[in-house]
DNA sequence: ATGGCCATCATGGATGGA
C-alpha cells in the first residue's frame, strides 16, 4: 500500500493538477498540507469521486492539513499538537490497520525570529503529544512536511544551510528526540547514502531551484518499528514538480508490503 | 551586495513560505 504527503502549497490552486495525479499515483492514504482554505472551500467531490474518505482540519488562507484513505477513517483528532490552537497543522487518524499523524510543522522564518521562538515550541508541544497519545509498539506513521533538514546533508548545500531555519541544533533536537522515543526516518533507514537532488523533496520557487537542484529534505515519514520492516521504498514524485504551476514540493510516497491494493 | 518566486487577500502591496 501507498502512504503519499504532499504539501500542496494551496489546494485550490493544484485543481489542475491533482485529479491526473490521484489516478496515476492512487494513494491508499494521503496527508496533505497546507490547503490554504476553509473547510466549506475543501474540493471534497474530488476524493469522494474516487472512493476516498476525508478528514481535514481547515483554516482560511494559511496552513490547513487533511487526510485522505481509501479505507474508513476512525478516531479523528485536529489541532494537535497544541489544545486550542488556532493554527490547522495536525490532524490524527486511525485507517487500514495504521495510526496515521500528519502534521505540517511550523516553518520559523529565521532562527532568532518570534516565529522560530513559536516552532521550537510548537515542535516541544509535538514531541509530548506523541509520547502521550502513540506508542512504538503499535503501526504508526508520523508524517508531513516537518521543516526540518535532518543534517546538513540534506540541504543542496550543507555550508550555506548550517545552523540557518530548519537546519539548526535546536530544531534538529526535537526531531532526534522523535527518533529516540521509538519512529525511524523511513527514507533515510532504506537510503542511508542517498543525498543530492534526488533525495529533496522540496526546492525553491526562486531563481530556477528545481532545475538547478536547490532542494532540501524536509518531508518525511517517521514510522515505527512494524511499518519499517513492511517499507519497500520511498518514492519522490519529481515529475509532479516538474509540472506547470506545481507546488514547491514533491509528493512523497511511502510504499508498505502487505494489507492494501499495491501491497507486494 | 541583493534578491531572484508563488499564493492569499484584494485590487496594492503586505505577509508567509523555506
């Protein structure tokens, strides 16, 4: 089976794209982020024309995270990881035998700036709410675009990229302490000497960044134990980015062995 | 040396993104 994140980077405006690539890339779930709309605004006839079932959490302009399965979807949670928060970036299913969390992380702007301030937060309230609310023992897949470059050598350029927004020691610290608790980086456990363009999954709008291979990897899936010895592969959809009008990032697409349509 | 693009909201240009 195919578990696909995907910051589309505004829903609405990838309408052009997104019914060609569900029907080739067919995932069995999908976590998108930032929909950048309302919930009432959210193209839900364009999943439920292919069977999917949806829960998302909207927001008006900014962030916005949804899920998509082709399976039922039971215990939704939204507004993880902090109660009350305003901000649409976490949302939490359970669906085809898996806990699926997805999250698009804070991006923080500059290291120093309030909205860094705001992220080493957000990622603290993170990194408690799945120690309380997931275990390792069970299938679990935390998932999304994290704005965090695991190493430096997950940058296109690691001199220029060290200790900037998403590569510093502070924001790294969360996402080891992920690691620690009991998930693994999927894409780094298969790959463990991938680097360079064809393992970013995102690259900037400016200055040519894609064909100039000015990515980092910033999307990812942590998984546990019991989904990693089922993962055959992590695909990076670098034809979606080659697309007209495509989002800054790439689909990224974690393939399990077993309990699902393309399972091998 | 600096910024270089894109989306939103709104209808100009600020804000956010990474």
């Amino acid at each position: 089976m195919r578990i696909v994140t995907f910051n589309v980077n505004s829903i609405r405006a990838r309408m052009h794209l997104l019914p060609a690539w569900l029907d080739r890339a067919r995932p069995d779930v999908l976590c998108l982020q930032e929909l950048k709309c309302e919930a009432a605004d959210f193209p839900m006839e364009l999943f439920a024309q292919r069977g999917y079932h949806v829960a998302l959490q909207g927001q008006k302009t900014y962030n916005g995270v949804a899920v998509a399965s082709l399976t039922p979807l039971d215990d939704v949670r939204t507004g993880l990881p902090l109660a009350g928060d305003a901000e649409a970036r976490g949302i939490a299913v359970r669906t085809a035998g898996l806990h699926i969390v997805n999250l698009y992380v804070v991006n923080g702007k500059a290291v120093g700036d309030p909205k860094y301030d705001h992220k080493l937060r957000w990622l603290d309230a993170l990194v408690d709410w799945v120690a309380r609310s997931c275990t390792p023992e069970e299938a679990l897949v935390v998932c999304g675009d994290f704005n965090i470059a695991p190493t430096d050598d997950d940058t296109w350029d690691p001199a220029a990229w060290h200790g900037e927004v998403l590569c510093s020691e502070a924001e790294r610290a969360p996402f080891r302490r992920l690691l620690d608790w009991g998930l693994h980086d999927a894409f780094r456990a298969l790959y463990p000497t991938a680097f360079g363009r064809y393992a970013h999954t995102w690259w900037d709008y400016r200055g040519a960044g894609f064909p100039r291979g000015h990515g980092l990897r910033i999307d990812h899936h942590l998984v546990s134990a019991s989904v990693l010895a089922r993962a055959a592969a992590v695909e990076i959809d670098r034809d979606m980015r080659k697309s007209d009008k495509a989002s800054d990032h790439a689909p990224v697409t974690l393939v399990l062995r077993g309990e699902g349509a393309a399972g091998g």
